[in-house]
C-alpha cells in the first residue's frame, strides 16, 4: 500500500522541485503523469506477482 501511495502522491507533492531539476513545464509534467497513470497498474501488477523464496 504505501508503495501505491508514494507512485501516486509523490509526484504532485514534489512537482516544483521535480520541475526545476529536470526543467520540465507544465505540459511536460501532465504528460508524465498520464504516462504514469498508465505504468502504475502495470507496477503496482508485477509488484503483486513477484514470489519469493519459502
């Protein structure tokens, strides 16, 4: 759960500093997150498939 929590909120409480260091405008950001809001079911699916050692 905090992992969906931090893929999802992350960005938005970080955005101007994301913004700044990487000099991405607005328009930038929204398509990074529209591509995030893609990518994170496909994460947060892998995350959920992985299996690990007995």
């Amino acid at each position: 759960m905090a992992n969906l929590v931090g893929l999802t909120i992350f960005p938005f409480v970080a955005r101007p500093i994301l913004q700044k260091v990487a000099d991405v405008d607005d328009t930038k950001f929204n398509e990074l997150m529209q591509q995030r809001k893609e990518l994170i079911p496909l994460w947060m699916k892998s995350m959920l498939q992985v299996h690990t050692p007995k």
